[in-house]
C-alpha cells in the first residue's frame, strides 16, 4: 500500500492510501523523496484542467528518489539508485515523433497531469522515463532537477550566446532559473518583476531586476544596451504587459522566447516584429539532454536550489502547501514523500 495525495475537485485534495502493485516488465518502483509544487499543478487545484484531468488524480511531476525495486526486463538500475523522471511518454507513431521531436509528440502523455504522478510515496513507472541523479546531490535540491531542465531547453531555443544581452519577464520559479542558466552560459541578465518578493530574491542571486509598475523598462533596456535593445527576451510571465514588454525591449533581429502558458490570444506588435525583423520562438517542455545539462547544473550549484526552496512540508500537508504557493511569497515548495513511512506496506 502507498499513501498518495490526489486532486479530486477544484480546490479539493484528499489523502488515500492506494495498492502498489509489483513492478512489471520493464518497469521500476520508485520510493519518492521529494515533489516540487509547480504553476501547473495549481491550474489544476483551481479546476483550470479539468477537462484534461481525470479525477481522482495524483500529481506531481518535479520529483527526486530513489528506486525501491526493479521487473523483469530492466537492466541498468538497481535498488538504492538514485533518480528523477524525466515526465513524458510519447508514441513513436506521429510526424513530431518521426521528426525527431518526441517532447511535442501529437499524443503526448505528460505523466502527472495526463496520467498518476509522483505525490506519493511508492511509484511505479517505466525504466525508460528514469534520469540518473549523482549519489553526491542532495535529494532535496535534485527535486529543481524538472524545472532547471525547463529552463535549459528554454535557453536552448532562444540560442543565448556569450555576451548577448538577456531580459527575463517575469520572475517566478522558471523566470529565475531561465536567468540563471543564461547567466551559465555567459549572457548578461536582467529580470523584470512586480513582486517585490521575487525582485528582491533574483537581486540576491546576483541579477539587476526592474519592477515594470514603477519603471520604464525599456528605457532602462535601451540605457543599459546604448539603444540598441536586448538580443533575446524570454516573456514567462504569462501577462499580455509582458507580451507588450518582451518584445518592446528587444533589438534589431533580437529573439523573443515565449515560455509562458497564455490561456487566450494576445494582441502583439507584428509591426515592430516586421521593423525590427524578430524572431517568435516558442519553447515547451524538454528532451533527456536537457534534463541531462539540468543535472549537471544542480549538481555543481550553478542552480542556488538552497535559496528557491522555499519551503518543505510533509506529503499529508499538500492541501497547505498548495494554498501556501497561491499566496504567494514562496518560491518552490517541496512535498516529504518520506514521512510516515511506516504507512507503506
């Protein structure tokens, strides 16, 4: 048996205690350790989802642990390993998958969303989805692992060179870590922010960062870059003012990476994308390289994972931590998947 936090309504999660079959052929079972709480798992709690979710559903997609048993068939990994899971299942069938881009397959299973996820303390999962973690990386900070990967491919799409000039809009848990792989990779950063909670923690990890109530950031942008612009703008604040200032910020043939979810049409500038000639990139999801790079980071504390968690609460404290999150004021809040262990069987 396993106990296993599910949403079941909007605004409603429930603690169940649920069977944990063996692990098949092919399959692992995982005891998890930590589970990120993310933007997308509050869409979900708000019942933003439903029609996508089946209830009861158990979340949970940002996760570190370590691997409890192995089914037949397996090669490779052992009890005691630790891993994260790299959260997508695709069909091999469709033209993205043909193509080469397995993340954006046509029928694309995101584990955690679109099947049971990670909010539990036994997990079953395939072999195949598993990303080893080094024995020397604190389960904790590995749990950043899924988001940094986010990051790295975002950074990825929008080619960030050495030296170009980089504004991140929007701050939050992803906005940060776009800033900081950036920053890796040799880009001069700037994040744009309201909040003056995550103003203050991203001028604490080193970076310049403007509140676009009070300032007139492309002023500033133009200032700071001698009126040329910045090269690349990632706009992650999911706002149509942030739209309007990723791309207001940009220079000749600068590069806009649209990383946030809009969940309506945006009216944008093509003018001053004509003009200017820039170039729209969206970036969704990941590939195992990037989850790979993400380790990489995490593990040598390129990520300040110590300074984004923010918080951890046991798994049977989901329901406060996901109101904690609403709130605000907290970054990455982490689930105790290994509390209460004696509650598995």
């Amino acid at each position: 048996m396993t106990l296993a936090v599910r949403y079941t309504a909007a605004r409603t999660l429930d603690t169940a205690t649920l069977t944990s079959p063996p692990p098949g052929p092919g399959q692992v079972e995982l005891a998890p350790a930590y589970v990120g709480v993310c933007g997308t798992d509050l869409h979900i709690f708000h019942g933003d989802m439903d029609a996508r979710v089946r209830t009861p559903a158990v979340l949970g997609h940002e996760m570190s642990g370590r691997v409890v048993r192995v089914g037949p068939d397996v090669e490779g990994w052992r009890p005691g390993d630790a891993v994260t899971v790299m959260p997508l299942r695709w069909d091999a069938t469709c033209p993205a998958c043909h193509d080469g881009h397995r993340h954006l397959c046509h029928h694309l299973d995101f584990i955690g969303i679109d099947s049971p996820g990670a909010m539990r303390q036994r997990w079953t999962v395939d072999a195949s989805v598993l990303v080893r973690l080094p024995d020397s990386l604190p389960l904790d900070r590995a749990a950043l692992v899924e988001p940094t990967a986010v990051a790295v491919h975002d950074v990825g799409r929008a080619a960030v060179l050495e030296g170009e000039r980089v504004v991140v809009v929007g701050g939050g848990p992803v906005g940060i870590l776009i800033a900081v792989v950036a920053r890796d990779a040799g880009a001069d950063v700037r994040v744009v922010e309201p909040s003056i909670h995550r103003r203050t923690l991203a001028e604490e990890l080193g970076f310049i960062a403007w509140d676009p109530g009070a300032d007139e950031v492309p002023e500033l942008v133009r200032g700071w870059t001698g009126g040329a612009g910045a090269d690349v703008a990632f706009e992650v604040s999911g706002a149509a003012a942030g739209v309007d200032t990723a791309v207001d910020v940009l220079a000749v043939r600068g590069r806009l990476c649209l990383v946030a979810i809009h969940a309506r049409p945006r009216e944008v500038d093509l003018h001053r994308f004509f003009w200017r000639e820039l170039t729209l990139a969206g970036a969704r999801l990941y590939d195992r390289s990037d989850f790979e790079r993400a380790v990489h980071l995490v593990a040598r504390g390129i990520v300040p994972a110590d300074r984004l968690i923010t918080r951890v609460v046991p798994l049977v404290e989901a329901p406060a931590a996901f109101e904690a999150l609403e709130a605000g004021g907290d970054v990455k809040i982490l689930l105790d998947c290994t509390e209460a262990e004696e509650a598995v069987a």
